[in-house]
C-alpha cells in the first residue's frame, strides 16, 4: 500500500507545484515522476531508464499525429472553411433546430482544432447569430460549447484521446464508433436539455466588448463539401480499414494494406493532403505556403505536446512502482464496475490538476491494468477515462477561465454553465459506456 501513498502524495504535491508555484506543467511533472520514483522504491538506476520510457512512448505515438492536427486546424481556420462549415450549418437548420446544428459544429470543430482555438472561433459566431435569432445567447452558447468539449476529449487527433489509445493499445476505430455512440446522449442531456431547464439562463449578463466574429467574403470561402471532408477524412479512413480488413485473414496482403492505411499516423496524412489539395491548392497556394502554415502550427503546439509527453513519467513510474498493480487488487473486492473506478480516478485527478489531458494519461497509468485484469474492451476505457477527464473543474481550470472572461461572467454563473454542461457530459459520458460495455 506505501506504494499507492505515495502515488497519491505525488499527485497533491503537483497541485502544489502548479496552483501554488505556477510551475511549468513539464518542470512540475517530472519532479513528481521523480519524487514517486524515489519514494515508492524504483531502484535508483531504473529511475532514468523509465522517465526515458514514459516521455519517448508518448511522443513516438503521439507527436505526428498531434502535430498534423494542429496544422489541418490551422488550414482550416486560415481558408474559410471552419466559417464555411458554420454558415451552411445554420442556414439549414434554421431558429427551432439551431442548437442541433450548433452542437454538430461545435463536434466537428472539436475534433479539427485544439480547443481553445475552437471555443475562439465559434463564440463570436454564435453571439452573432443569437443576436440575429433574437434568442438569449447563453441557449446557442453552450450547445456549441458542449459540442467542442465532447468533440475534443473523445476523439483522435486531439491529445487527449489519442495519448488514451496509446496508454491502453486501443483499437482507434473502435474508439470513434464507441465515442459516436457515447456522444449522442452526452450532447442530448448537456446541450439540449440544460439550457431549455436551468434557471436565470435569460438574464445572464454579457460583456459588452465581445464582437462578432470577422467574416470572409462568400466568393472567398470553399465549399461545404471540401471543408466538412477535411475533419471527417480520418475517421472515415480507420472505420473503412477496419470494416474492410475483417473480410480478409491477418496474414492477406489486403489485410496488410488497408492496416497502413488505417493507421492514425497515415490517415492523418491523407487528411493533411486533402487539405492541402481542396482548401489551399485550389486557392493557388503552393508548397511552400503550406510549409509557412506547418511551421506556425507546429510553434503554437509544441507546448501542448511537451506537457502530455511530460505526463508520461508520472505513468511510468505508476506502473513501475507497482502501484498500479494494488489499484487492482483494491477495486478487486469492491463491487462497482472497474469503469466507474476508472472514471473517478481520473475525475479527481482532473478536478486536482485542472488538465484535462494530464489526468487522462497521468490516470492511465493507475487504471491500466484494470483492463487485462477485468477483460475489459481497451476503447471503452479510452472512452470511459476521457469523460472522466471532462468532468467539472474549479476556478483554476484553464477552460473554466476562459469560458468565465470570455463572458464577463460571475463565478456562479460560470458554475452553472460551464461547470454543469462538463459534469452532464462526463457523467452520461460514464453512463453510456456501462450500457455499451453490456453488449461488447
């Protein structure tokens, strides 16, 4: 047990190191993963060749695929196409179903970009249209909101996920189809149903510098079609592949190629090309001004991947420590689903850290070995920690700040939009993968 102590010590000494201090998230990490190394017994040479371990298995599965997330985003938003994706949206929607397609937008968004840039881009948007619609904007605010917050915990390429699928060695589609099926409730209750029930939802006040967003002209915008394959071309890829190789033996040269195809890292690249080719070659822009966009998003980036890459030595260390292993045996006689120990763990450690993408894979490494011990499918974990890693956070949670300013709203407000739309979303997250956990 000295070992789980430890663990959980580590763990409030980062709170510390990050409220406290304001300690760089990679400085703060390692001196964790060092300090539970050190204390829980890992022999002193040892400790080295696991934070090499922890730092280089995240980034080896995470680096490409996080990087071209970030430069198709950044395509995205530079050509018109997010605006494009919007406008058709909630043209074709029209006043009685816009919350419906804001939340698709929101989704797609989501996945395409980092979530800041998301919540940046579509807020002046939806401040726009609620001014047009005549409808309070705090109903249009946070369907969209629930969409990009769901959209960016569950689905590749964002880090989150995608370091959740390296950690427990998930099958990707599986993750998209389970994350589809996990998603639908989530935006019903969260996004629908909150802002039509919760109380005061009128009279929320807004600050008065907020603007609409800038616009492109029509004539300058791409197409829906080419601006919605964009996003969709990675997880149309893996689910295709993964259909088509259950046709053919493992050992078929047809097998072999459409499990290169399917693989996160190739199909990120073919979206990259799409993008390229549909949004900017189109345009007449060339090679190299797609060098120059690579560029900056790969600058904007690089501090996203450093701090998940960092979290890995705390994973490490978990495991190498043994700590992981008493996780086990303690959830062992407890009888509540090892899904709902999981979703907790990583809810408190979200709660503690206010990182989302830190509690996913710093829990990773605590509940992994639940997944061989129970049986369980590794994507409904993937699933399961990554609602947990979207649940409700304090006033220190960059994503509580930024909906809280953005607004110029009061801490109560906040708690009540922002922090009940995340906890909704993570708790019917939980829930829908202990029905779907009943029929996998």
């Amino acid at each position: 047990m000295i070992q789980l102590v430890w663990v959980l010590v580590g763990i409030c000494l980062l709170v510390i190191l990050n409220l406290k201090f304001k300690m760089h998230n990679m400085l703060s990490l390692l001196l964790v993963g060092l300090f539970i190394a050190l204390t829980a017994g890992i022999p002193i040479d040892k400790i080295i060749t696991a934070v090499e371990t922890g730092v280089g298995g995240i980034f080896g599965k995470l680096a490409i695929i996080i990087l071209f997330g970030a430069i198709i985003g950044k395509i995205m938003t530079d050509t018109g196409a997010s605006q494009r994706i919007a406008d058709t949206v909630i043209d074709k929607c029209g006043t009685k179903f816009l919350p419906v397609g804001l939340m698709f937008i929101g989704v797609i968004f989501g996945i395409a970009m980092f979530y800041e840039v998301a919540f940046l881009i579509s807020v002046p948007l939806v401040l726009a249209v609620a001014k047009k619609a005549k409808v309070p904007y705090m109903k249009l605010v946070i369907p969209i909101v629930v969409g990009c917050t769901m959209g960016h915990s569950l689905f590749p390429p964002q880090p989150g996920p995608v370091a959740l699928v390296a950690a427990f060695d998930a099958d990707i589609s599986k993750v998209y189809i389970y994350g589809i099926l996990a998603i639908i409730p989530a935006l019903l209750c969260a996004g629908l149903l909150l802002p039509k029930f919760l109380p005061g939802i009128k009279e929320i006040p807004l600050n008065s510098m907020l603007k609409p967003a800038p616009t492109m002209p029509e004539d300058q915008l791409p197409s829906f079609a080419a601006s919605i394959s964009i996003p969709l071309t990675p997880a149309v890829v893996m689910i295709a592949s993964s259909v088509i190789k259950e046709f053919f033996g493992e050992k078929t040269t047809v097998y072999k190629v459409f499990g290169f195809i399917g693989s996160a890292e190739i199909s990120m690249l073919l979206a990259l090309f799409a993008a390229f080719f549909l949004l900017m070659h189109s345009k007449g822009q060339t090679v190299a001004d797609l060098t120059h966009k690579m560029e900056e998003a790969i600058g904007q980036v690089g501090n996203v991947l450093i701090v998940i890459c960092s979290g890995g030595i705390i994973k490490e260390v978990i495991i190498e420590s043994g700590a992981a292993d008493h996780i086990v045996q303690l959830v062992s006689s407890i009888p509540v689903s090892p899904f709902i120990i999981a979703w907790i763990i990583t809810a408190i450690i979200r709660v503690l850290t206010g990182q989302g993408a830190v509690a996913a894979i710093t829990a990773a490494g605590m509940v992994a070995p639940l997944v061989t011990q129970f049986g369980l499918d590794p994507a409904l974990m993937v699933i399961c920690v990554a609602c947990g890693s979207n649940t409700i956070t304090l006033m220190y949670d960059g994503g509580f700040l930024l909906f809280k300013e953005t607004f110029g709203i009061s801490m109560k407000d906040t708690f009540k939009t922002w922090g009940l739309l995340e906890l909704i979303n993570s708790v019917v997250g939980l829930l829908a993968v202990l029905v779907i956990d009943l029929f996998v």
